[in-house]
C-alpha cells in the first residue's frame, strides 16, 4: 500500500512537470487545431514566447493575424508544439587510427549498437571502410491550421538532396557541448545530418543540426560548428570554406 501511494505521488508530480513549462491559462481548438492560450506578462515579447514554448515566432504571428508587438494581459494563441521522432541512417568512412569506440564517442552511440548494425563479431575495423551509424532525432512540429487558419510565413527550405558551399566558423556558445559533431545551420531544420567538406583538405566529419543561425549573421557564413567537429576536418582558421551535404525530407 506504501509503495501504491509513492507511485501516485511521483505520477502527480511528472503530470504536474509536464504543464509547468506552458505559463498559460488554458488550451482552445480553432479549426481542429489546439492552441496554448498565453497572458503576456511585463516586457514580454513574441521571441520570449518563442524560446518558452519552443514555437517559432512566425508560428506565434501566424496563429493571431500577423501580430507584431505585444501588450501586458494581451490573450496570445500559441500553437501546440508536437515532438516529432524519425531515424536518420547514414554512413562513416573509417580513417586511419580510427577505433569502433572513438567513432561511438562521435556520434554519441554506443559501441555495441555500432556492432548490432553493421554484423561485426569484434571491435576490429579496416581504414576506408564504412560503418552505418543510426541516430533518433527529435524536433518539435507544430500543428497546421485549415485555410481559415493565416497562412504561415517561414523562410523558405529547399526539400531533397542538398549540397551547398559557404564560409563555416566556430560556435562560440558555452551551452553547446564542444565535445560531440554538432552545428548551427541558416535553414536546415533542426536534427538534421550533414556531411561537411573541408574544401582546403577534403576531410570530412558528419555533423547534427541543433539550432539556426540568426539571420542578421554575415551572409557568406552558412554554419557554425562544434569546436569537436572544427577539429575533425582540422581548421585552423576561424573562417574556413566548406561544402554542405544533406538531405531535407
């Protein structure tokens, strides 16, 4: 009975977690759609809104006719954000030196997995032979409206096979994890994995989308990568050119 009390308290308060995040005073469906009604507080703003809900702003101005400032008590909609998961597969070429454990470091995997999906027996790998790497990717989708519903106005996402050359720099963020292969990106959407092509000595190292680049950043810069990732293509300048490879369902 002690231990039937226990798992209700802890229920409780994982229910009570799970609403914390969205400071609102209630949910309404529009069209079919839900959304997270908001009361603005004191010097809130629609990119305050954005990084609390994790909804991008356009969403946000979309949902209630464009707007563009906010008054305090103002009863904002906010689309409710659905977390989407997919499989992303590709393919690491073994260079020399490399070990099965360092590549599980680089991908943030572990090394029996690694094993299990390429049907290795051991941990011995041969230079220039390639491991299938699988990683879960999680982004967060937010809900479409019927046409009643603005019309949404976003940057516009080349879909398919996408190459692209530009100027990478170094992410200068604490709060991104310097020891994994991770970017920022102008465009792609968040969890996406691009191959990056250092254009003065061909190496190249697979990378995770996490965030974006603002747009306001210099206009030949396409991403920022991780002091981990800059050290697997070997850069050594901060501002090196570079060749995107990914795929964008």
């Amino acid at each position: 009975m002690r231990n039937l009390f226990l798992l209700m308290a802890i229920s409780f308060c994982l229910v009570q977690n799970a609403f914390a995040r969205y400071d609102s005073i209630g949910v309404k469906e529009i069209n079919g759609v839900k959304y997270i009604m908001h009361k603005v507080e004191k010097s809130q703003g629609l990119f305050a809104l954005s990084k609390r809900y994790g909804v991008p702003v356009e969403d946000i101005k979309a949902a209630n006719n464009g707007i563009e400032t906010l008054a305090l008590d103002q009863i904002v909609l906010i689309p409710m954000p659905k977390v989407v998961v997919e499989e992303k597969k590709f393919y690491h070429k073994v260079e020399k030196g490399e070990t099965l454990y360092k590549i599980s470091k680089l991908y943030n995997v572990s090394v029996d997995n690694l094993k299990k999906w390429n049907n290795l027996q051991d941990e011995a790998i041969k230079e220039g032979s390639e491991i299938l790497i699988i990683q879960t990717v999680k982004y967060v989708e937010v809900e479409k409206g019927s046409d009643k519903t603005p019309p949404k106005v976003t940057q516009d996402v080349s879909k398919g096979d996408i190459s692209e050359e530009g100027i990478a720099t170094w992410i200068e963020d604490p709060t991104i994890d310097s020891r994994k292969a991770l970017a920022l990106h102008k465009k792609a959407p968040v969890g996406t994995i691009i191959l990056v092509t250092n254009l003065l000595n061909d190496k190249q190292v697979y990378v995770k989308v996490v965030g974006n680049l603002p747009a306001n950043e210099h206009s030949n810069e396409i991403i920022k990568l991780s002091k981990f990732a800059a050290k697997q293509l070997k850069i050594r300048d901060q501002f090196t050119r570079v060749r995107l490879s990914y795929h964008i369902e």
